[in-house]
C-alpha cells in the first residue's frame, strides 16, 4: 500500500502558465481519492476562492481510448486576474507499488522553483533505491533518517525553450524511484536487475497470453505454407496481422501493461500496442518463430531506458524477433510500415526485451547519415518569359523515408498542399505530375514531381536572374542567442544529393554563376557545383551531409552559422543578359 500527500503552491503571472496549476489526480480500481482541494489567492495574499472535490471535473484519461477503467479528476480553473496563487492539496492511496513517481523539481519552461520537497517514508524490507539526474550546478538537499528520505531543492531559475535543445528528460533534474520488492495488482514482483525484473514481466504479464483457436493456427499456417526462412514467415505473419487489426488505446488490466489475450484480439479485430504485440508474438509462434515483447519509450525525440537504474519504465511496447545474434523489430501498432522498419518513433534508443529468461537492455535499430538519404535527379528549363518547367524524382531512405511513405495515403489535394510547401521558392507553382512509389521490401520511396510555374525569375531590362536550386532548398537557420545556456542536439544525420540538368533560354547569355563551393565543418559538409555543359546547358550538383551529435552550448552560434551558409548558398543565382538584336 502506499499514500501519497501532496502540497503545491503555484503563481501563476499570465495566461501561458496556466498549465503549470496542475491540480489533478489518476484513480482507478486500485487507486483511490481520499481529499482534494484548492484555494486561490490573490496578489495581495487574500482568499478568492475555495474550490473543493465536488467542483472538480472528471473524465477518462485517454479521450481517444475506446476501453479505459482509469479517470482523472482535475481543476479546471478561469482566473478574473493575474497575478494568483492557488494552494493544492490531495491525498491518494494505491496498492500499486511498482510504479513510483518520479520526482522533477523544474516542472518546465518559464517555471522557477522556490523550494520543491519529497519525503519518502518506506519499509526497509522493500528496498527502497533511488538515482540522481542532472542536479550538477544545483543545489539538493538530501537527509536520511531512520525510514525516512527527505529531498529539498531550492531557488532553480526558470529555465526557456532554446531551439535544437535534446529532449527534456536529457536536462531536466529529476530523481527515479524503485523497490526491490513491489506490488501490481494484485501480483508480487521482485527484481534488482533488468534481467530479473524481464522475467518477473513474462512470468506475471506475458505468459499465457498468446493462446489462439485451432482455426486461426491452421490459417496462419496456411498462408506461411512451405517457407521456411524464419524472416520471411514473419514478414507474412506481420501483413496478415496489419490487415487484420486495427490500433486502439486500452487501459484496462494489471496497470495497463498485461496485454489481451491473443485469442480476444483474434475476434475483435483491435487492441493497443501491448495486445497487437503479443497477438503478433502468438501468431508466430503458431509457425515456429520465436519473437519477445519489448517494453520501450515511444517518442519522436529518442529517449532511453536508463541502463544505471532498475525501475518500472516506458510507455509503449514493440516487437523482437532474434536473427543471426541480432533483432528484427517490428511496429506492430502501424497498419502501413514496412516489415522490420521501425522509424523514428522507436529507433535508436534503449529497451527491454522480455524473455522468459535472460531478459536483457538493448539498442534499437540504428540509422546512421549514410542509411538517412535523398537522391535527387530531375531538369528544368527556362523560358524566354522567366517561365519554369521540369521534374525531379527523389528517392528516400532511412528516417527520410519514415517521413514519406504516408504520402501515399494523402489525397490529391493534400499533396498538393504539401508540394506547395516543398517547393515554397516557386511561386505560382502548378503541380503536373505527382507520382508516388512505396517499395516496402527495400523501403525506399519514390517522387515522381513535375511542375511549371510563370515567373519563376526576376526580371529587370535585359537581365534575368533565378535561383539555381529549384527543388531542394534550405532556408532553415537556427535561432540566434546571446547567451545560449543549454547544449544542443542533431538527433540524426541525413545526406542529401541533387543532380539538376539546367537548361537556359535562347537569345541570353550568362552573366554571372555562383562559384563551386565546398563547406566542411564538424557539424557536416556541403558541396555545390556549377558545371556549363553547353553555352544553354548547366549541369547543377549538389550534396548536403549532416552529423548526428550532441554538443556543447559554446558551439551553437558555429552550428548556426553553419547553417547560413548553406541557406546562403542555396539561394544563390544565376543571372542572364538577353543578346541584342
């Protein structure tokens, strides 16, 4: 059993800060509200309002669930004026003892901390443990006495959003919290080790699980037929699955992580990622191929299980099949991805593989710059009008063709929408010819684009002047700062490559072309060429390379820079004198 006291007093200055009043709690069957309150306070430190558990709101805690047995109960709180400062108290009680909260004195951006304290009163047979993040520069507090731990930290600045900054769990201070021995409904787990505590997830939420009728087995079997390749049985179990199931968001059994049965999934034809898993796992299993569930951090930004500390973590649950002292991963969750790909969602991260023994932390698949590209070939000409026509035809791969091969989904005038923005240095821009390949097998897709727009060059007198790089610019430069106080991230290196034949109007000569250019930095390398095949033929190549990286906040203004010249560049022109007649 544990209870939870909470004290939180809040000023809140202006309308941005509202959601830091977070004066909500989770309940469910095993957890319980025993009080909840609020008061305001105005500038002046007097009562306006008290707001008791009746007044709350309620609801799911996934609006978006189609099954939930969890509810919310929260403040949902108009202020007549700023600033305010409202006093939260709540108490809780669970018999959920595996999931301990982890505590983060720096709630967010924009939000200081006067003084933020935890006290945590244990038996010492659970063995209680805790570890320390990102405290260095800060001051904390921490006194042990007798059962009791007491963390106190004090006077933390506010922290502010700063762009390319690494996901928030890599900088903000926080404090994770485990026992040893630990309750989830109902089940009593025991675990001082990643691997231990794997075993104890397959024993008490995995196992007996994946049980399907004779006929679904005699079907999938079927369709696997004489293949024996053990990938390849999987690559047909996992389509038959995708177009079997559908995902929805389900928080019913123990604490949300015991997945369906396999055979409930099987009739229903639904279930979230830890039932499509596990159904997927059954399905092969039912033709000899072995498969784990893996309990990981879903996030477009990678976040990692935290290999120093043992604790119940992750919120979302993958695939694993072993191939060769390797792991095939597979998103079981997406009705479209290709087999085997995983994307950016769950790539390159930390994670548990749940065996019935020798559970063990592993990194996710891994796309380096050279696996993340775009291949580019296409023309264009110009008119005598200043007028563009052409096309190009790209090809993606790695995290660039996680961020493509939904376009085959998109209606036409989605696309459209979306070339438009692609394409945003043309303006007036038509779109002659979209079309889309989806190769899953080498997960590659492919742009077929045509396009012509009127106007594309500037023109002044005799002399008419465009932009070399039509299809594939980068305008982006990072944010300057002043005084940039976090380090920043390149979560993932790509290399691009263009080669454009140009070809230039009758009655011009060229006046002036950009100089090949060769940028090289640690951050990545650019490279432009010019090349006058003919006197109205250019040939135009170019390739962009960028590094993964973390780094220091001291080499953000050279990143930045970095980043102008190749936006420069980008943008550079050509200008054309028209002959006289």
């Amino acid at each position: 059993s544990m209870t939870i006291k909470t004290t939180r007093i809040v000023t809140i200055f202006n309308e941005n800060g509202l959601g830091y009043i977070d004066a909500s709690e989770y309940y469910d069957k095993s957890t319980s509200i025993r009080d909840i309150k609020t008061v305001v306070y105005n500038a002046f430190g007097q009562e306006i309002k008290k707001i008791k558990q009746k007044d709350f709101k309620e609801r799911a805690v996934s609006e978006g669930s189609m099954i939930t047995d969890n509810r919310l109960i929260y403040l949902d709180y108009i202020p007549v004026q700023y600033p305010f400062t409202i006093i939260y108290t709540s108490e809780t009680q669970t018999s959920n003892t595996a999931f301990l909260p982890r505590w983060s004195p720096v709630e967010g951006p924009f939000a200081s901390v006067e003084k933020a304290v935890l006290s945590i009163t244990c038996d010492p047979e659970l063995g209680l443990r805790h570890r320390e993040y990102n405290f260095e520069g800060l001051a904390l507090d921490k006194q042990e006495a007798g059962t009791t731990l007491t963390l106190t930290a004090t006077n933390i600045a506010a922290p502010k959003n700063e762009d390319l900054s690494p996901s928030y769990q890599k900088l903000v201070p926080h404090v994770l919290f485990g026992l040893k021995k630990y309750h989830l409904e109902g089940v009593d787990g025991e675990a001082d080790s990643w691997e231990n505590l794997g075993t104890w997830m397959h024993k008490a939420l995995i196992a007996g699980t994946d049980e399907l009728s004779p006929e679904t087995q005699a079907k999938i079997k079927a369709l696997v037929g004489t293949e024996t390749d053990p990938l390849k049985k999987a690559k047909i179990v996992y389509e038959y699955m995708q177009g079997k199931t559908r995902y929805v968001s389900i928080q019913l059994g123990i604490g949300g992580w015991k997945p369906m049965l396999a055979k409930d999934v099987d009739r229903l034809g639904y279930g979230d990622c830890k039932a499509l898993s596990n159904y997927t796992r059954a399905l092969l299993k039912a033709v000899g191929v072995d498969s784990y569930c893996v309990v990981i951090y879903g996030d477009r930004k990678k976040r990692d299980m935290t290999n120093d500390f043992v604790c119940m973590q992750g919120n979302h649950m993958i695939l694993a099949i072993p191939n060769n002292g390797k792991y095939t991963w597979l998103e079981c969750t997406s009705q479209v991805a290709p087999f085997g790909f995983q994307g950016d969602f769950t790539d390159d991260r930390m994670a548990l593989v749940i065996k019935p023994e020798k559970s063990e932390l592993v990194r996710t698949a891994v796309y380096d710059k050279f696996g993340n590209t775009q291949v580019s070939k296409g023309s264009y000409a110009i008119t005598g009008t200043g007028s563009i026509t052409g096309g190009v035809m790209i090809t993606s791969k790695g995290s660039q063709y996680d961020s493509k091969y939904v376009l085959e989904s998109k209606s036409k005038d989605e696309l459209d929408d979306l070339y438009r923005s692609v394409f945003n240095t043309i303006g007036n821009l038509k779109l002659k010819k979209t079309g889309l390949k989806n190769n899953k097998d080498s997960q590659e897709f492919t742009e077929d684009i045509a396009i012509e727009a009127e106007n594309y060059c500037s023109r002044s007198g005799n002399m008419m002047m465009f932009a070399v790089n039509a299809f594939n610019q980068y305008s982006y430069i990072p944010q300057r700062y002043r005084d940039r106080k976090t380090p920043f991230e390149i979560a993932r290196g790509f290399y691009d490559t263009d080669e454009i034949t140009i070809e230039l109007p009758e009655g011009f000569t060229m006046d002036a072309k950009p100089d090949n250019i060769i940028i090289n930095e640690k951050f990545g390398e650019y490279k432009a060429e010019y090349v006058m095949v003919t006197p109205t033929q250019m040939l135009f190549k170019r390739s962009l390379l960028i590094n993964e990286g973390f780094y220091d906040s001291k080499e953000y203004e050279n990143y930045r820079q970095f980043r102008e010249k190749i936006a420069r560049n980008d943008n550079a022109k050509v200008v054309l004198l028209k002959k006289a007649q």
